[in-house]
C-alpha cells in the first residue's frame, strides 16, 4: 500500500506533466444536470472523462461561433 508521501509524490507529478503538455487544472461547481450532461456527453462520444465532454463542447461551440461570423 502507497503511503501519503508517494501518493502525493505521484499527484505531483501528474500535474508536471498535464503542465509540459500545455494543460491547466480547473475546478469547476456545476449543477447535477450539468454534470448529467457532461457524462451523457462522455458515453455518446467514447470519451474517457468529463474534461474530454466539456472541451467538446467547447470546441462544437467554437465551431459554430465562427460558422455564424
């Protein structure tokens, strides 16, 4: 069993890498339909998170924000 200071080692590094990679953490309070949303999003699409469901919709929006201009 991992003890705190290699689970937190190992979160660290996590975030390292998210950072390298161009990524930032976002903490986000949402409504239960939101959420709903998001993982209905999630499953349709095959998708592995619900970060993945939320950049889709932004990228679909984005999409369509230029379409429109």
């Amino acid at each position: 069993m991992k003890t705190r200071a290699q689970i937190a080692e190992h979160v660290r590094a996590y975030r390292r890498r998210q950072l390298a990679v161009g990524n930032r953490e976002v903490t986000l309070n949402l409504p239960c339909d939101a959420v709903a949303l998001l993982d209905e999003i999630k499953d349709r699409h095959g998708l592995r998170n619900r970060s993945q469901a939320l950049l889709q919709l932004i990228e679909d929006k984005g999409a369509t924000a230029q379409q429109v201009t």
